[in-house]
C-alpha cells in the first residue's frame, strides 16, 4: 500500500510533493508514475492565483491511499471523474473506495474544511480532474451575495447525499474527454488546459443557478442513465444493421419513449436517430481514408442503399466528398 498524504492550499507544494514521490526528475506540470505505482500520470495548473486545475489519468499497479487533510480555509473542491467511488460522510472527513459500479461520469462538491481518506486498490483506473476554487476567489463574491452562497452550501450538501443520481452533462463530458484525454497530435500547451478548465467551471456556476430556477440537477435516475449509455452503445456496435427506431429503443432501456428519447437527446447532445447516422459516418471516414476501402464495400457493410444520398451526407458532417478513386 502507497500511503500519500497531502492538502489543497497550495498547488505549488502539492506539485512538488507529489513530484518529488513519483516522478523526481520531471520538470513539467504532468507527473508520471513509477511503473510499479502505476501506469499514467497526474497534472497540475494554476487558471489563476486562486484557481487550481488538477488532472489524473492513472492505472494503479498497487493499493494506494491518499489522505486530504482538512484546512481551516473555505475552499471549494470540485472533482468530475469517470469512475464510481462509495462514500461514508463522518463528521470531519469523507472515506471514499473505489467501485467497480458502473457510471457515466458525474461531480461531487466539496467543502475543503472537511477532509477524506480514498482508497485505489490495484487494477482500478482513475481519470478526473478536479477544480479547487479558493475562499480568496469566492469570499468577496460571496459577501456581496449571500444567496448564492447559500446555493453553493446547499449544492455541496446535495452532491453527496445524490451522488449517485448525478452525472456529467454532455458539454461537461466533452470538456472532461479533452482535459484528461487530450489529443496531443493536434494541440499540447498550457493555455489548452487553462481554457477548457474555465468553461468547465463555467458548467458548474450555470449548473447551481438552474438548480434554483429550472431544475434540480441531482434528481436524476442513475439506472436510467446507465440504460441511455446501454443503448447509445448498442447502436453503435450495430451500425451496419438498420435503425431500430426510438419506440424499441426505449423498450430495450425499460423507458417511456418521450422519457428516453428526451433523456438521449440531453446526454448526447442529438437525438438517437442523429447519433446513430454520425455514428455511421464517422466509421464510414476511417473505412475509407484509414483502412483504404472503396465507397462501395463501405456502404455494403454500413448497409448504405443510396451512393448520391451517401456523399451529399458525408460532405455535410465533414466538408468534403469521399474520394470516388479509393
């Protein structure tokens, strides 16, 4: 067992603490593991004096515990993740250990005044990234407006009583895909982590706003949840077979059709008919320019009817027409 034990008043301490264990001659703000601590890394940026971004992408090769000590300053922590975790609340500090329950992603926020011990056992994949927001950063905001203090008090309490009704909107889940697992062959530099950090924050200050005047973002079926996710991979996987149609669908995630197909469409951003033709398309890209097929074995094995109907689709996803001389 791994033992860490650390605090979040400080990014700079924690970058060098952390560095100094795992990765001593690193000189870079992404810190890899020894290969029999893990296998991936964590990252650390200031988006400003008072606001921290932190990223883990990691496979543990051993138990680890990390140990976050309560400080007497009224942080906010605020952790997105792709993993489940079970949590017992006590009254200074929070035990949470990893779980092999399934989830779709989802944010916990915490009060940096009470601290949490998290248990990783070996095997378990980690990816999240975290968002400290310091009292320096809230308390003047906060003094000018106590309701939304309160709100954020409130939403605090609430993600952990709902945590496992909770799950990353579709704008939160595509920040966090190109936070965590950024694809360096187009972009690699700091002010990349910096931007999409700030519009994820953004996502949470609109998300406790809605929360009072739309809806409460914790109210949410986890089942159901897991069952859209169940079906958004069953389409696809079956791309070369027809669309099914909403109604089986929803029958195949135990849904009402208007409660599955609105449910889709905020999840994914499209409804299932939309996804399963991007879907199509974007496999009909790599088939083609990736893996060098013609147009023809393409739409054979995308069940693909209509070769005019075919381009003129292919060019309005991506501006341009599949090479006819593949």
């Amino acid at each position: 067992m791994c033992i860490y034990t650390f605090d979040f008043s400080d990014i700079d301490k924690l970058r060098d603490y952390f560095r100094s264990q795992l990765d001593p001659d690193s000189c870079s703000d992404r810190i890899y593991f020894p290969p029999e601590i893990g296998e991936g890394y964590l990252s650390y940026y200031k988006i400003s004096p008072d606001v921290f971004l932190l990223v883990n992408n990691y496979k543990a090769n051993t138990d680890i515990e990390y140990i976050r000590r309560p400080i007497d300053e009224k942080d906010i922590i605020l952790h997105f993740r792709k993993y489940a975790l079970d949590h017992q609340l006590g009254k200074d500090q929070i035990i949470s250990t990893y779980s092999d329950s399934y989830t779709p992603g989802n944010m916990r926020c915490m009060d940096a005044q009470k601290g949490e011990q998290v248990f990783i056992p070996k095997g378990a994949e980690v990816k999240s990234t975290m968002i400290v927001l310091k009292s320096s950063y809230t308390e003047s905001y906060f003094m000018k407006n106590s309701e939304m203090a309160g709100k954020v008090d409130s939403y605090i309490r609430y993600s952990h009583e709902y945590i496992n009704k909770f799950y990353l909107s579709y704008k939160q889940s595509n920040l966090f895909d190109q936070i965590v697992e950024p694809d360096f062959r187009t972009v690699e530099n700091y002010l990349y982590f910096i931007a999409r950090g700030i519009r994820l924050l953004e996502t949470f200050w609109k998300d406790v706003l809605r929360w009072e005047t739309e809806s409460n973002p914790f109210n949410i079926n986890s089942a159901q949840v897991g069952n859209i996710y169940k079906v958004s991979n069953y389409l696809k996987n079956n791309l070369h077979e027809p669309f099914i149609g909403v109604d089986q669908l929803a029958i195949m995630a135990h849904m009402s059709r208007t409660n599955f197909f609105n449910m889709f469409k905020e999840i994914h951003n499209q409804t299932p008919l939309e996804f399963f033709n991007n879907k199509k398309l974007e496999s009909s890209y790599n088939m083609i320019f990736g893996e060098g097929l013609s147009i023809k074995e393409v739409m054979d094995t995308l069940n693909y009817s209509n070769s005019s109907k075919f381009r003129k689709a292919f060019f309005n996803k991506f501006d341009m027409y599949p090479d006819i001389n593949v």
